[in-house]
C-alpha cells in the first residue's frame, strides 16, 4: 500500500475488526483438535510453519495457516482436512449472510493456496446465523453457518491472477487518475477518499441525487440527462408531485417550505399528555445476555420529556452501564416514565415500538403494559417531512438534519463525545469493558445521557417551533 502517511491512526482499531476477531476465536473453540500458526509480527515464519506441518502430513485444523504465491500473502481462517490430503479452506465472517465481497476475499484465499502447492478440495463461508440464541453461558455452539461457496468462487479464482497483475501495475505506477464515486464506499468507506477528493472540483451544492424515493431518483436522472446538475437551476416548468415539488421550490427560492397550519391538523388528534421517547439500543455479533440473539436490538438507555398542563417540560432518564442485560430495568423505567395514557412520540417511530414490543415478549408479567405503551407511539417523522423542508437539509428529515435548520441554537456538535447514535453504541461499548477506567466510564455516563437528553428536547423543540408555539430556554 503507498501513501500509508494518509491513513488515520486509529485504522485497524474499529469496532468491526474486535468483533471480526471475537468471532474468529469463537470459531477456533468449535473447532476441536486446532492447531494455532501464531507468528503476527513474522509472517515469514507463519509461512514456513504451515508448510512445514502439512509437508510433514498433520492432518490437524490449522488457524491462521499462511500461504504465499506470487508475492501475494494470505492467512486461512480455518484449513480443514478432508480425505486423504485435500484441504477445505473455511472463511469465518461476522456478518449475517454471504455477501460478494466475502467471495472475492476467499477466491485470493484459494488462489494463492493453489499457487503454493495445497491441495485444495473445498471453499466454505462460515457466518453469523441471526435465528440463534444465547442459552447458555460460554456456549456459542450454533452461532455460526458454514456454506459451500466452492462453485461460486471457482471463475473468481480462475480470474484473480488478472487482480493482481492489475494490482501490480497500480503499484508501480503514479497514484491513479480516477474520479471518486460509489466505488469508493463499497463494500467499506474507503480512508483515503478525502484525499482523493481533495484534488478534484466541487460537486454541486444540491445535486439532484438527493431528491428522495424512487421517484426522485428518476427526476434526478432526467434533470441530469437534460444537463441540470444543481437544483437551483431546476427547469421553473418541471411536472412534480407535491413532495418533491417542495424540496425543488425551496432548494432554488432558499425559502423553508413550513406549513404550521397543515401540521397542528396532523398532531391534532393526539391525546395528552403528550411524552417525547427516545431509545439507544446495541446489538452485539456475539450475544452478550442470555436470551438475545446476535445482531438484536436492545434498549440500554432512553430519554423521555413529558408536556406537562403546567406547561413545563420535566424529563425521566434510564441508563444501564452495569454490564448486566438491562431489559427488564428499562421496561420497569420505561412504564413509570410513560404512564398509562397520552400520546408517546417518537421519531422514526417503528425503532420505539419495536423496542418497546421486544421488552413485552421477554417480560411476560408486564406485557399487558408494554404492549399497550407500544400502540401509544406516534411518528413526528412524517408530519414534519410533510409540513417542513429547508434547502439545507439536504433531502435528509433525520432530526439531526432537520434541527440545525429550523433551531440551529440547538446543536449537537456543541456535545462532548457523543454525537450520534453510532458513537453511542461505541461508547456504551467502551463502558462495559472491565479494563475501563472508572473515571472515564462517568464520562462516557455524562456523555450518553446528554446525547440521548438532546434528542427527545429536539423532538419537543421542532413540535413547538413547527406548530407556530414558543419554545421555551433551559429546559
């Protein structure tokens, strides 16, 4: 790799590849009878150590064997025998499903295996198998389904030797002449794409990709067929339905499309008190709690502003940093936090409900409750998206687009830390790890509960600002 000065510091730290290598041990321990080619910092004598025991006839699993060809170096998950000397080479993934690029990542595997003089008989993918669950402690038999990929990857390995001569004259030539675009965030962003960026014009401000939906996509596709490649240079004639009408109106005026009239009759038929929810949820690879099962959502902390008659605005905070699984200390906050009656809001309102719903089928003595907490939930997403748009949003009603717009006193850049939902389940991370300093999981506490704070006050902010009400300071 050149230019490896361009490259953050932190790559190779991220959560995905801790929990990339947490599976890969999971996968070792269901293995039984490996044997470890170890030498991280020398690759050259993890090279001559698989060749040395599969010369020697081992017919053990090898983790981690290493093979060379063509200057190209790989490291198998798993090589496992089969028959008398052939070998399957096993993948392990912490994804829920096979995706291209796991395929690609196998086909150099076997490329380079075959160039070394292995006799491979076999290409498998092992993932995360989401319909398992956690039940028993340090038991994680099932949580991974192994596929035979060996056909899908046969034309792959057949053309990698095309990759690397590509790879090669990439290599040795000057940094390449190619325009950023989709490739270079598939299937991961890539670190060096502000650099890249860097070099080329600036886009348009409001291209037309961010019109929104199917239909918006087709609009954009025309208007740059048509040679408009901003929306502020949009046709004054063009043919739209409402919605996008809006965001074309708006984007070329720069005047905010704000309809309070149309808004107060959205909301008008929610029952108060009303109660501004808001959860933070993290789903793990590897189960953490027993019960759940990988990738599931659940609830660790949630923000609740009640509208008080008084006029006052008080708000219920839950956060668990324990350790322990906190379901069932979030539904019994949640239910004393909501009460029994009035309107629940929520924005993107499926998350909440769906939140709420996985707390009533795990806790079976307070269903009743949950459940009906869940059919109290209202969306504030899709009143707004049909009441509000200013140009700056960007085709985006995510609040942290729509807030700096119409409140942009309200900021979460003004946060310490966290910032955004997936900084919080980063940090939420961080606080569950022994090794963290006490100190610094008071921090990340602080941290989460403003962050999460701020995003139901945002929802009650934009309900008054966008209904034509005050909003009141200091709450």
């Amino acid at each position: 790799m050149n230019r490896r000065d361009l490259l953050p510091a932190d790559l190779g730290r991220g959560v995905l590849l801790q929990v990339g290598h947490q599976v890969g041990e999971i996968a070792r321990h269901l293995t039984p009878g490996g044997v470890l080619i170890g030498h991280d910092d020398r690759l050259g004598d993890a090279v001559i150590e698989t060749r040395e025991r599969i010369a020697g006839g081992a017919r053990d699993p090898l983790f981690e064997a290493t093979f060379v060809h063509e200057d190209v170096l790989v490291r198998v998950d798993l090589l496992l025998p089969e028959g008398d000397d052939g070998w399957r080479i096993c993948e392990v993934k912490s994804a829920a499903s096979v995706k291209p690029y796991h395929l690609r990542d196998l086909a150099s595997q076997v490329w380079v295996a075959l160039g070394a003089g292995l006799t491979v008989s076999g290409a498998d993918l092992a993932h995360i198998d989401k319909t398992f669950t956690y039940t028993r402690p340090g038991t994680y038999g099932g949580l991974l389904r192994t596929v035979d990929v060996s056909e899908r990857v046969v034309p792959l390995v057949n053309s990698r030797h095309l990759v690397v001569t590509g790879a090669r004259q990439c290599l040795a030539g000057n940094e390449p002449d190619i325009t950023t675009g989709a490739q270079c965030g598939t299937p991961f962003p890539c670190p060096f794409l502000d650099h890249c960026r860097a070099g080329e014009p600036p886009g348009a401000d409001f291209p037309p990709e961010l019109l929104p939906g199917a239909a918006g996509k087709t609009v954009a596709a025309a208007l740059r067929q048509a040679g408009t490649f901003d929306l502020r240079d949009a046709p004054l004639d063009l043919a739209l339905p409402p919605a996008l009408d809006r965001i074309v109106t708006a984007t070329r005026t720069g005047v905010a499309f704000h309809d309070p009239e149309g808004f107060r009759a959205a909301v008008a038929d929610w029952p108060a008190p009303l109660r501004f929810l808001d959860f933070e949820t993290v789903g793990f690879a590897v189960p953490l709690w027993l019960g759940t099962r990988p990738f599931e959502a659940v609830p660790f902390q949630f923000s609740c502003h009640l509208a008080a008659p008084d006029g006052t605005y008080p708000q219920t905070a839950f956060l668990d940093l324990t350790g322990e699984d906190p379901s069932r200390a979030c539904a019994e906050a949640l239910l004393d936090a909501v009460g029994d009656s009035g309107a629940i809001v929520a924005w993107h309102a499926s998350v909440e409900r769906g939140c709420i719903r996985r707390l009533a089928r795990l806790l079976p003595h307070l269903a009743p409750r949950l459940e009906a907490a869940a059919d109290r939930v209202v969306d504030l997403l899709p009143v707004v998206r049909n009441t509000y748009y200013h140009r700056d949003m960007q085709g985006s009603w995510s609040i942290k687009a729509v807030l700096p717009c119409r409140l942009p006193e309200l900021t979460y850049e003004a946060l310490q830390g966290v910032q955004d939902g997936l900084a919080a389940q980063e940090a939420y991370r961080e606080a569950l790890q022994p090794s963290t300093d006490p100190a610094r999981r008071e921090a990340i506490r602080t941290q989460l509960l403003d962050y999460c704070r701020l995003d139901t006050w945002a929802m009650v902010a934009l309900y008054l600002s966008l209904r034509g009400s005050e909003v009141p300071h200091g709450q």
